[in-house]
C-alpha cells in the first residue's frame, strides 16, 4: 500500500517512477525546462562543458528574452545572440525580447499543466505551481544536465500547509495576503519546503490572484508553492490549449511538517520595508513617506489585473500624478501589453505622463528600463527590495500592492489605498 | 571520496543574498569569473575582495545565498580561491548550486566561529568535520546524502554528466 502523499510528493513519484516521499533524493523526468536570457548564457556553457549535443526533448525546452528587454549594452546584445543561435540550432522555442517574463508567458501559452514537473533557471519559476503543479528554480547547470539528459535530481522536500480562511476585506490585495504570509513565514521558513495552498479562501482568489502568493513564496526559501486545481484553473487553461488533465490532490492523511492559518479577513494593507521582503508592517506605519518613483511591473505585479487597480485607484484620486514622481509602467508580457492597449489603460497610463516600457522584467533587476536616481525613495508592486535590487545602492525600495503603489503615486507618498477617493 | 582544506575563516551575517555575492549589474557587463570576483561581496563590504586569498573558507550566518538562483554567485566564490562555505543554514538554490560546481556547502552552527580563525575541513561518505586551530575546538555535520556527494566527489555536475550521469538517452 502506498503512503499517504503531498501534492508534490504525488508529482515527484509520478515523475522518478519511485514512490518518493519528503527527505528522500530523487531522479525525475522534467515536462519543461526554461532558461532566462540572465542564466541561458551560462547553462549553454555548461551544456558544452557538459559534452552536450543535442537536446534530449527539444520540444520541452523554451528561452525568453526577459531580463534584458530590449539589451541596453552591446554585452546583453550579444547574451541574445547567443541564446538564439542555440535555440535556433537545437529547436527549442524563443520568446523574443518584448514577448515577456518567462513563468508568466509559458503559462500564458498553456505550455505548463496540472501534474508537471517544471524547472526553470529563475527563482520566480515557482509562480507557475499557482497551476498545480510542481515548478521551481534552479541554476544554469541543473538547466543545461536537464537539456542533455531530460532529467534532474531532487530532493523530495516536506510540505508546509497553508490554510487561507475567509475572505479578505475590501481594499486588500492579493500582495497584501502574500507579503503577510511571507512575514509569517520569515526569510527561510520555507526553505528546502514546499507550500500547498488549502482552506475555503481559496475561493476568494483568482488564478492571477494565486500567481502572486506562489510567486512571493520563495522570498521565504519555498522550493514549490502548489494549489490544487479546480474550476478557476481549468477556465484558465481552457482559453489557452487543448490538453486537458486532472489536477493532482493531496491526500486527507498527508504529512505537513508545519500548518499556518491565515484569516484573510485580519489583514489589512502591508508593505515591505527596505532591504527584505520579509520585513513587513502595516501601511499605517508608513503614512506620508516620500515616494519619488512608483513602479508598476514585474512576475508579482505586472498582470492586466494590477494596472487595472492602480488605474481605478488614480482615477479616485483626482486623475492625475503628483508632481516630481515618476510612474513606470512595465507590463509583465506582450499578451497584457496588448490587452491593456486594447481596453484603453495604456492610453490613460501614457496621458499620465508615465513611462511605458517593453514587457519583461524592467526595473526589477537593474538591468533594463529605469535605475532610480541616488537617494531615492522607490515604491513597487515587485517581490525583493535588497539593497541596490535596482542598479542603485542608495535608493530604498519598497514593495506593496498595486494600489497601494497607485495611492502613493498620486499624492506623493505613501497612502492607504483605501483613503483614496 | 575524501574532501580536505584549510584556511582563514571569513565571516559574513545573516540572509546575505546572492545579488549581495555579486550585483545582477555587474553579471550584465561579463560572466568571466575572473573579473567578477573582485566584486565578491561588494554590497555587503567593498573592501572583501580585494582581502580574500585562496583557501579561504566563507563562514555565514543564516539563510546564506538566498534570492536569485543565479549560478554565478557559486562560481565568482569558486573563482576567488573559496573551496568551501560553512553556514548555519543556506537557500536551497545556493546548495544545490555550490553541490553541482564542487563547491563544498556544509550546515553547521556557525556562532563560535570568528574572523581570521584557522579552520581545516574534511569531509568523506560518514561525516563531515571543522576543526577550529585557533579555539581547539571541532564542528560536526551530517555528511552529504549519497547522490549529493558523487556529484560533489565528481568535482561537480559537469563531470557527472559527462560521464554518463542518469544515462543519457534512456527513459526512466
Ligand atoms: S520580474 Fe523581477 S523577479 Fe520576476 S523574473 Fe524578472 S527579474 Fe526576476
């Protein structure tokens, strides 16, 4: 008889064809494998040192072209170069630059479904569990044994359930949940673990909306952050492939090395301090602090959703920016740059005067779109704040959700969305 | 297989990330660990770099490597004469980072440990221990999991693969 399994220990076996349960080191078979342009240059390396030819599946191996979108160096020019050459010569798919974040477009493109086991050569990887399934992050030389043998080993890790009560109140956002479940958990609390998503308040939160609580997870060390499939996931995949598959679920007497409750009707709007996403207060604390640049992106904040939010929020407020902020807007793929054209939002955006760059990671890392200026205060609907995150050590980054970073935007500092209007 | 160095401990603290290793800026001008290195820990003290000499062990707090997984942060350690890290605790991406490039990370407790401490590390299949000559006193950790220590033992993945490390070209 088979023990009782996780969600990720269900995945893990199904994938290693051994019955692998937490602790235990495994060998699997991976359903895709995905390289940055940020870690491909070093994987291709690697692949070569490796001895590698051919790729073992090509058809499970995609490239996006994020973090350097569009390259502003002739450097990044030439990582592109390289990333393509080798697409191109061992056929796996290229997102190009302006086609967006990697785990954002292969779940756009119905490329990651229930039951896989996906890698990818970026911690933000795990966003795509929000889809029930296993993904995560790993480095360049996991990617390039993975393309040369279609495998990787694991270690089987032990499961953190999480239990989301209720429902939140109105004016608190996704990231709220998140960046409160982060602090709960703290910097490595979840580290060699995975997160398994369960509770009626579930419910309360749409596929975009578990995208950002799978995406923040591993700001507390999650290797997976899983939700079980149900009606949200199928009418998400529904729109986007033709394959169908049934979600994977844990059992009633699975092990969970810990159990956190969230009543999602306690949390009230939240932001992240500089220089850890894990130090977070309440926004209360914060009130009246200066803001000079307000960035609207990336893998946790760059969705259709999020502008939508900000553009409600400035539009209570009057319509208008406060005078010396600076509003980026990044969409996190070329499918929300084009809805957003679509509905409107980006001419409202742009008649705001804010700067609009390429779908892609933008500001987030420093290394594409707008570098805050010294001693800058910066507010983001990103996922990490470490010091110089955004190519300038003297600029203090804080993380809060679209409209919070929308409230500051209007008046200048930071302000409860929720007093808006 | 038996692992053995010696060196000066280097202290760093809590939560060092790997963007604190080395800024994604400066990944974005090269990726020749040679010239990286002499941005090895920059963000936490700009003076590091230039004091690290080989054989140096890397002592640290808690949570060390966290944040991106970018391989790099292993290998601009590697490439600075670094062989091993001892931390109270690291990311899982900086371990198996350091595990598939040779470097060696062993998970201790890190408190007694002080700058400039002569430290001699060896590691086989049953356990892993730090003798500290300076204090006279001696760390155990639990040695590495089997198939972790081959690849480490291989002197990382690249080797492992190359020798026909999960049979290439066979379905499991
Ligand atoms: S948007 Fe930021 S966090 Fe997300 S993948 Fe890009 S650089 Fe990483």
């Amino acid at each position: 008889m088979t023990r009782p399994a996780t969600i990720s220990e269900k995945i893990l076996s199904a994938k290693s064809g051994v019955e692998a349960r937490a602790g235990d080191i495994v060998v699997c078979d991976v359903d895709l494998v995905i390289g940055t342009d940020a870690s491909s240059p070093m994987a291709i390396d690697y692949f070569k040192r490796m001895g590698g030819t051919a790729l073992f599946y090509p058809k499970r191996v995609v490239f996006a072209l994020d973090h350097y979108a569009p390259p502003s160096t002739a450097k990044t020019a030439a990582f592109h170069e390289q990333v393509r050459a080798f697409a191109n010569e061992h056929d796996a798919a290229l997102y190009e630059v302006g086609r967006g974040i990697s785990h954002q477009v292969v779940a756009e493109l119905g490329r990651v479904l229930p039951g896989d086991l996906v890698i990818g050569a970026d911690s933000h990887t795990v966003t795509c569990g929000a889809l029930n399934l296993f993904a995560t992050g790993v480095g360049s030389s996991d990617l390039a044994a993975a393309m040369i043998t279609g495998r990787i080993w694991l270690r089987v890790p032990e499961t953190i359930k999480v239990t989301l009560l209720g429902k939140r109140s109105p004016g608190v956002a996704p990231k709220d949940v998140a960046l409160a479940m982060i602090a709960e958990l703290g910097a490595e609390g979840a580290n060699y673990r995975a997160l398994e998503f369960h509770g009626d308040g579930v419910g309360d939160f749409t596929l975009e909306d578990r995208f950002v609580l799978s995406n923040l997870a591993v700001e507390s060390g999650a290797k997976a952050a899983i939700f079980a499939a149900d009606a949200a996931t199928d009418a998400y995949l529904e729109r986007r492939t033709m394959q169908r598959r049934s979600g994977v679920t844990a059992d009633p007497a699975a092990r969970y090395s810990r159990e956190i409750e969230i009543a999602l009707d306690t949390i009230s709007p939240l932001v992240a301090i500089p220089h850890s996403p894990n130090d977070v207060v309440s926004i209360a604390d914060l009130l009246g602090t200066p803001i000079h640049m307000v960035f609207l992106g990336t893998c946790t904040g760059g969705r259709v959703v999020d502008f939508h939010e900000a553009l409600a929020v400035i539009e209570r407020g009057g319509g208008r920016i406060a005078p010396g902020v600076q509003l980026v807007i990044t969409p996190a793929s070329r499918e929300v740059h084009r809805r957003l054209i679509v509905d409107g939002s980006l001419a409202k955006f742009s008649d705001l005067g804010a700067i609009i760059t390429t779908p892609g990671c933008g500001a987030c890392c420093g290394t594409s779109g707008a570098i805050p200026g010294s001693g800058m205060n910066v507010l983001s609907t990103a996922n990490r704040n470490f010091k110089a995150r955004m190519g300038n050590a003297t600029a203090s980054i804080y993380l809060a959700s679209p409209a919070a970073c929308a409230a500051a935007a209007v008046t200048g500092v930071i302000t409860d969305p929720r007093a808006i209007g | 297989m038996a692992i053995h160095c010696d060196g000066r401990a280097r202290i760093v603290g809590n939560d060092v990330n790997t963007d604190y290793i080395i800024a994604s800026t400066r990944k974005r001008d090269t990726l020749d660990e040679q010239i990286l290195k002499r941005y090895l820990l920059e963000t936490v003290d700009p003076a590091f770099a230039a004091s690290v000499q080989p054989g140096d062990i890397l002592v640290a707090g808690t949570n060390f490597g966290c944040g991106s997984a970018m391989e790099i942060a292993a290998t601009v350690i590697l490439a600075a004469g670094i062989t091993a890290v001892v931390a109270q605790s690291f990311s899982r991406t900086f371990f198996r980072n350091a595990v598939n490039n040779g470097l060696l990370p062993i998970e201790c407790d890190t408190s007694d440990i002080h700058e400039g401490d002569r430290l001699s590390v060896s590691s086989d299949s049953a356990a892993i221990s730090i003798e500290n000559r300076t204090r006279g006193t001696t760390l155990a950790a639990s040695p590495l999991p089997a198939l972790m220590a081959d690849i480490l033992a291989a002197g990382g993945l690249v080797e492992f693969i190359r020798h026909g490390g999960w049979t290439q070209g066979q379905p499991a």
